[in-house]
C-alpha cells in the first residue's frame, strides 16, 4: 500500500464528509491522494472500502459473554415507574409544540416534554 492510501483510508475513518464525498465525486475527493486505479476503485464502492478498512484495523474483534446472576444491578430502578396521566401530559405537551404561536411557546412546551419523558 502507498502512502496516499493510507492517508486517504485513514481520513475516511473520521472524516464522513470525505467518504460521503468518495461515493458521489470520487475524482474530486480522492484527487490529491496518489492511489492506483486499483486503490481509486476500492474506494468508489462502499463494500470494498468496507473490507479494506477491516484489514488495515489493528483492532481484534472482542467478544463478551454475561452468565448467572449479577446483584449489582437494581431491577427496581432499571424499571420505570408508572406515572398516572403521564400519557396524556405527554400528548398535550405534543399538541401545545404544534399550536405554539410564536418561538417563546414553542421552546416552553418543548422543555416541558423533555421534562416529561427525562
């Protein structure tokens, strides 16, 4: 591999806007990187791109298994608590964004979903 696939690889993997730039105008994005028209193809198609960056990942793949029974986890708080009219404050906050008539009712009944729905 050359060092303008590297570096192109490499930018791909942070860069979203470049690999979206690599699908839609590949010549534009990949122009000031010196790749073959091999290493061009690899990036014009997303499975390829997909396989090369798999093969440059010094990263091995991790696999975790949970077995039994753990007690540091508390089943009561991991469950929501039921809330009477909940539902219905949510749908009216729901209908109150939609009425709103300016920003200011807007961003009120906005905060008090996030409210509601935490």
């Amino acid at each position: 591999m050359k060092n303008g696939f590297k570096a192109a690889i490499a930018r791909v993997q942070h860069d979203y806007a470049f690999y979206i730039e690599c699908q839609a105008d590949p010549d534009t994005a990949l122009a000031s990187y010196s790749l073959s028209p091999e290493e061009q193809a690899i990036f014009r198609d997303p499975q390829r791109l997909a396989d090369a960056l798999q093969q440059g990942s010094s990263m091995r793949s991790i696999k975790v298994t949970i077995s039994g029974t753990h007690d540091w986890i508390n089943r009561a708080e991991a469950q929501a608590p039921e809330q009477e009219g909940v539902t219905e404050l949510i749908a009216h906050e729901i209908e109150s964004i939609r009425l709103a008539g300016n920003d200011d009712e807007r961003r009120e009944s906005t905060l008090r979903l996030v409210r509601l729905v935490g």
